[in-house]
C-alpha cells in the first residue's frame, strides 16, 4: 500500500517530504492550474522534491495529440512518470499504445467493466473516485469492491481519489483498494485521533523518560 499527496502545490509537497511516509504525488489540470508556476516548472519542482511517482493527466482530446503530451511529460519527469489517461474509448487506445514504455494509470472509472479493459490495455493503475461515485451512483466504496474483485490477481492496481475523512480512507482500503491519495487536509487527519492525544498527555503527566539534558 501507498499514499500519495493529491495537490499540486510546492509547499504542500515540501511539507510531506518531510514526513517521511508519504510515496508520491498525483495531480490533475484542476490542480495544476491552483499553482502559481507553469505545469512545466511545476511538474519539474515536484520531482527534485519528492523520489516517488508523479502523476499527470493528459488534457488532450485526440489519439495523436495524447500520445505525443505524454511523451513529453515523461521528458519532464522520466522514471518517476505515471500518466492519467481518461476512461474512454480513446483513452484505452492510448494507454494500450503508451503503456509498454510508460508507466499509465486509467483515471475516472466509475465501472467494474473499465477496471476490466484497463488492466487489458496494460495500466498499472485502475484510479477510482470514491466519493464523487457515491454521489453520482449511489455507492463509491460498492465500486472499489468490483473493482477489486475483477484486478484480483493481475498486475493493476486500484489507486482510490475523491477521499473526503479518514473514515471514508480507511472503508476504501478495506474494500480493497491498493493505494490512497489524499489531499493534504485528509493525510493530516489520518494521523490523529483525540484518544491517542489524550492516551500520550497521561503516560507524560504519570511517568518518566530520558533526561535530554544529561
């Protein structure tokens, strides 16, 4: 299991480099454009910041134009590359076309049957968007378990966005999703908890420890 930042925003990234846990970032052209860079100088920040993946989603409409945006991310970030490619028929073609070289992701699933025909085409990550598929369908967790249920096994694996409280993190896991990204208020979220506060305030106030200053 991974999780992953879902922003675009340098600081963000540079807060939870330092947090050690966090595996990579994913991002979308709805985040890019809340960046005060370029996507070009902001895909190039986030590499020199992080060492894991770094998704982009391709904004092209057409099978030439999307073959050729995703060549040229993967200039931009290399090895570190995992492109977002749309769950259409276009979509698939080009991740069939760009998945022997480059590491592709089908972003925007809302059926079992697209889990299905991205792990054919050869995506290293079927993504599903938990919440927004429980607005519009009725039941997003419902979705990552027939999702699970056809990648079982196979090399594709469930990366689950649109994730709203840990709550809903932690039902997206146990329904089988492979990997979370987060946005950075939810992956603070996920460390806490006010028992755990209270448990540490006690064990301090009762007992003892090392003396730093000796």
């Amino acid at each position: 299991m991974a999780l992953y930042l879902d922003s675009a925003i340098i600081s963000e990234a540079q807060i939870v480099k330092e947090w050690g846990w966090v595996k990579g970032i994913t991002t979308n052209p709805t985040l890019l454009a809340k960046s005060e860079l370029s996507p070009e100088e902001t895909l190039t920040q986030l590499k020199h910041l992080m060492a894991g993946e770094i998704y982009y989603q391709l904004t092209a409409s057409d099978f030439q134009g999307m073959v050729k945006e995703g060549r040229k991310a993967f200039e931009l970030l290399e090895e570190q590359t995992v492109l977002k490619i749309p769950a259409t028929t276009i979509g698939f073609q080009v991740v069939a076309n760009l998945s022997p070289e480059i590491p592709c992701s089908v972003t925007a699933i809302y059926s079992a049957a697209q889990a299905a025909v991205a792990m054919e085409a050869g995506a290293k990550y079927a993504i599903a968007y938990v919440n927004r598929a429980t607005r519009l369908l009725g039941d997003g967790i419902a979705l990552v378990k027939e999702m699970a249920n056809i990648l079982d096994g196979s090399p594709t694996k469930i990366l689950a966005a649109s994730i709203k409280s840990p709550e809903e993190a932690a039902a997206t896991l146990q329904a089988g999703s492979d990997h979370l990204t987060l946005p950075l208020e939810i992956l603070k979220a996920m460390t806490t908890h006010e028992l755990s506060e209270k448990t540490v305030i006690e064990f301090n106030q009762n007992g003892v420890g090392i003396d730093l200053e000796r």
